[in-house]
C-alpha cells in the first residue's frame, strides 16, 4: 500500500497527483465510474476520495448497503519493481 500511496505524492509528470486516476467500484453485478484522490495517510490509516464521474448515475444506497467490493484502477504507472 505504501508504493500505491508515494504514486499520489509524486509530483512527476506520470504521478497521481498531477493526473488523478479512474477507478471502478464494482459491486452486486453493477459498476460505478470515479476519479480518486488521495485525502490522508498516516503510519495507521489512508483514506481516498472518490469523485463520480460525469454522466454516472449516483447509486449511494447501494454501494452503502453492500458488504463486499472490488476497486480496480485504470492505470498504473510503472514504480520500481511493482507494487
């Protein structure tokens, strides 16, 4: 998680900070579409923020309610010897 977290850090050209990567949340067969930036990290916790993107429609309710979720991102830059 630490090697995820320093692509949010960076300020190169191909880092997550200059250009924020898509994520999917997928959940009961149905996906959401978002942007995600990093809002904290610490020895103990990280915490993302996930922005809808535009055209997506919100379904809030549902993602609340369900247990399990996968989170798959676009892109991945290559940073050293992978994650």
């Amino acid at each position: 998680m630490q090697k995820f977290v320093l692509l949010f850090l960076s300020k190169s050209p191909n880092s997550f900070e200059e250009d924020p990567p898509n994520v999917v949340l997928s959940f009961n067969n149905k996906q959401q579409s978002f942007t995600m930036s990093l809002t904290e990290s610490n020895n103990n916790n990280t915490t993302f923020h996930l922005k809808l993107l535009d055209g997506e429609d919100h379904i809030l309710e549902e993602v609340t309610n369900n247990k399990t979720m996968n989170l798959f991102v676009d892109w991945l830059p290559t940073f050293g010897h992978g994650l």
